[in-house]
C-alpha cells in the first residue's frame, strides 16, 4: 500500500483529496493545524486503518515515520477573508511550509505536489491566462502576502527538482467550488449562497463585470489527482474555462435558490482581479483532463450541501465574532 501525505487534509480541497486517494488504495496521512480546516471535513475517514490524522503546523519540521511516496502540499489559508486575517501565517506556510515538505520529500525519495493558484497572474493583462504568462502582481498590495507566497512557493520546488532532483507536479488552481466550503470564506460562490438561505441581499462588488471560472471540486480533484502521476513537471492550469461575470453569477444563485433577494453593488477590493479564465490546452494534451461537470449540475449539489447544515452555522459561519459574544 502507497502513502501519501496530504497537508491541509483537512480543509475543501485537502479533504476531497484525503476521500480519492483513500478510494484508490492508498495509505493516507493528512496533516493540518486546523487555522482554517476543520475536523468535521474529515470525521468520516477517522476509524478507517490505512488514514491518519496528525495535528500539526507545517511551518514547523515535519517528521513522518518510515516510508512516503508521494506529498500533496495544500496547507495555506485560500481566501481573501483568511490571508487579510492572517497574513504572516500565510507567508510562513507558502515559504517555510513548502520548505519544510519538500526537505521531506528529499529525504523520503517521495514525489510532491504543491497547489499552486491563479493568483501567480494577479490582475492578469493576457486572457485567458495560460501557464507561460508571468503574471500582473503587486507583491505589496493586501492580496500580494497569498500571492507571492505561491509565486515563491513554485520557485521553491522548481528549485529542488533542479538542483535536488526532487520529483515535483505544480498544479495551478482555479476557482473551486462544492460541498465542504466554509461560508465565510469571502468568496463569491458561499457569500452568495449563505446570504440567499438567510435571506440577505446578494452582495456585489464593483459593478460585477469582473469575471470568474468555476470548476466542481471532483473535475479539479481528477486533474490533480493525474498531473501527480504524470511526468510532467511545469505548472498545470486546472480549472473550468465557463467564464461568467460575478453579477450574472449571482443572480445564477438567486434563481438556483429561489428567493428573491436586491444584489447591492459596493467598492471593489483593492486589486481584485479583473478577468479570470484559465487555458487549458496544457492539461488537455498533458493528462487528456478536461472538466466534465457543469455548473448547473455542480451548484445543485453544493447548494443542497449548504440547504441541510444546521441552521445555526448559516450565522456562526457568517458572523464568527458575533455569534461568540452571543454564545458568551
């Protein structure tokens, strides 16, 4: 039986991940400190012998025991709301955190696999963005702590698969959606949804021409789960290219959910990006990967996921801070 270290296994995509890998046979480690993941994404796998659950910081030294064949580096916060809230955490484990994974991977003989994001192209000036792009960043603006952080992330690997040796995959994430999100993630996606089930306004920012692709959790998923065992070891855009604006998005959920909720328009955030529409050719040639399940099909399953939590996380979810004073 192969093992497989999967950090932030605990989190939506990490967990999805710890689920596949499980299904195929695998011995699965999932490692998370729990900043933004949380238990209950993985309490279904917990009695089963081949998984394993070790509460820990990647930032820190990583010490596995006995054999590792493969590493899926995915432990850093994913949203605005969290890298604005946590902005050095988020910078220790994109440097020190891949570091350290792939200081393990040396050791261990193991292939690695880093979540890169879309974010390497900032606000991109070429659309749709492919992987031979460099990007538009600000590395000083509010988004630039998650940005540069997966920028030097992939300098890091590409560095250890020259110089070491080191078997690395580089996966570059598109948005992502499903069942498992939080709903106070900050991204249009959960906001929408969470504020249709408590029947709150939709909120839009800036006029809502800004546009997002949207790619269901198990079509990325698949992608990953081929890239790791290609022999492919350039960055790999995985995403579904359905491009739609964010305005004609959410009046999407608003139909999707059947509730008749204004959207309100408010200030764009400060280098939020414009465009964002992933080429695919790459993975379609690369790994004959292409998304196979549309977004109505997708949203249908993941407002159901949201439908049936329990009404109490619809607010706690949403207002952290004051369901705590309300709970004091």
């Amino acid at each position: 039986m192969k093992k497989v270290l999967i950090t932030g296994g605990a989190g939506f995509l990490g967990s999805h991940l710890c689920d596949r890998f499980i299904k195929e046979g695998y011995h699965v480690i999932a490692m998370d400190n729990l900043i933004t993941g949380d238990l209950k994404n993985i309490e279904h796998l917990m009695p089963l012998e081949q998984f394993e659950f070790y509460h820990h910081d990647v930032s820190k030294f990583i010490h596995i025991p006995g054999e590792l064949d493969y590493i899926l580096h995915f432990a850093s916060p994913a949203s605005p709301i969290d890298y604005l809230k946590i902005p050095i955490p988020t910078l220790k484990v994109g440097s020190l955190g891949t570091h350290n994974c792939l200081g393990l991977a040396l050791a261990k003989n193991a292939r690695m696999l880093i979540a890169s994001t879309s974010e390497v192209y900032g606000d991109p000036l070429v659309h749709p963005q492919n992987e031979d792009y460099w990007g538009n960043v600000n590395p000083v603006g509010p988004r630039g702590v998650y940005d540069e952080a997966k920028r030097f992330q992939e300098a890091m690997t590409m560095a250890y698969h020259t110089f070491h040796g080191v078997e690395t995959r580089i996966v570059r994430i598109f948005n992502t959606y499903g069942p498992r999100m939080r709903l106070n993630d900050g991204r249009a996606l959960p906001a929408f949804i969470g504020q249709a089930l408590r029947g709150e306004d939709i909120t839009v920012f800036g006029d809502g021409s800004q546009t997002r692709s949207f790619c269901y959790v198990d079509d990325l998923v698949e992608g990953i789960y081929r890239l790791l065992l290609s022999d492919y070891a350039q960055p790999v855009n995985i995403g579904n290219p359905d491009e739609i604006s964010i305005l004609d998005f959410a009046k999407e959920i608003i139909t999707l959910t059947g509730t008749d909720q204004k959207i309100v328009l408010k200030d764009l955030p400060k280098d939020d990006p414009k465009q964002r529409k992933p080429d695919i050719s790459r993975a379609k040639e690369i790994l004959d990967w292409e998304p196979k399940i549309s977004r109505e099909e997708g949203l249908k399953v993941t407002y159901e996921y949201f439908k049936n939590l329990p009404k109490e996380d619809l607010y706690k979810y949403a207002y952290p801070r004051e369901f705590k004073q309300n709970q004091a």
